[in-house]
C-alpha cells in the first residue's frame, strides 16, 4: 500500500444512494490491513454516519449534497462526511445516551439555527452514533461555515499518527 490515498464521494440526500455509497466504501475499506470483520465496522460506520445525514441533518429531503472524503494512510482509514444541513448540537452530542462524546470532539460550535425538532429527530434512536463509536477509534464533529462535518477514524496500528509525520 502506498503511504495514502485520497478519494471523494459527492452523493444526493437520497436512501437509494446509500447502496452505491457503501460500494465505494467497502472498496476502499479492502485496501487496509484489517480482517473482514473490521473492514465490514467501519463500512457499517461510514455507512450509518451518510444514513443519518440524509434522514436527520437533511429531513429525508433529496437534492442536496453530502460530500464524503475517503483517506487511507499506512496507520489509519478516515471519513469526512460533510452536509449543509441542520446541525447537532453540543448539548445533544453530550447527552445522548448519557455518554460525553465531546472529549472525542475537535471543536464544536453551538448553531443557535439547530431546532428542538431537529434534536428530537436525532434523539429517536442515537443508534448511529452509538454504532460509529463502538467501530471507529476517533470521532470529532465541526459545524462552522455553514457546513457539518463529521470526522471518524478507524487506526490500524498504536502509533495513532494517522497520516501526520512521527515526532519520535
């Protein structure tokens, strides 16, 4: 494998692209050095964290974009999937199932724009986030510019440099 590799995905908010979505990611997932049981988490991962864009950030409303940028390192896969839609609070993300996951969060910017109907949505299950942070090894979210980003790396090694040079 070479040292990294970088691909983008840009889908429409639409459940019946999540298949094609996952295509992708179960490609790019085979490259790493993990078993078939790890490579199908963070498919399953991926997969969840486009499902919950497309139903709760954008309502199940088609036509908008998700952008999903897919890199490989020699240490780590990470995903950034990235909307314009409403955006999850702090508070929401601190409480859901009473699990703090802001220690796992490079930076969060409460948008007064995020409704009570938008964090009731989120809140229906908050399997999703559950799943993904069960599977995945970091999880950070940034909602700024208009835009929300979330973050999921996967690590195949204990270094956790993920890509960045060695300061050994």
């Amino acid at each position: 494998m070479k040292d990294h590799r970088k691909t983008e995905l840009t889908l429409e908010s639409d459940l019946r692209n999540v298949p094609a979505a996952s295509s992708v990611i179960r490609s790019f997932c085979s490259e790493t050095p993990l078993d078939e049981t790890a490579r199908y988490q963070i498919e399953l991962s991926a997969v969840e964290a486009i499902t919950n864009v497309i139903k709760h950030s954008y309502g199940s409303a088609p036509g908008h974009k998700i952008s999903v940028k897919l890199s490989l390192y020699a240490d780590c896969i990470r995903f950034q999937i990235t909307d314009t839609g409403k955006a999850i609070s702090e508070a929401f993300l601190e409480k859901l199932n009473g699990r703090d996951f802001s220690h796992r969060t490079e930076k969060i910017i409460e948008d007064p724009a995020v409704t009570e109907e938008a964090e009731e949505a989120f809140h229906e299950t908050g399997r999703g986030l559950e799943i993904i942070d069960s599977c995945m090894d970091e999880i950070a979210y940034d909602s700024s510019g208009g835009a929300n980003t979330l973050t999921i790396t996967r690590f195949f090694t204990n270094q956790r440099t993920c890509g960045q040079a060695s300061t050994v």
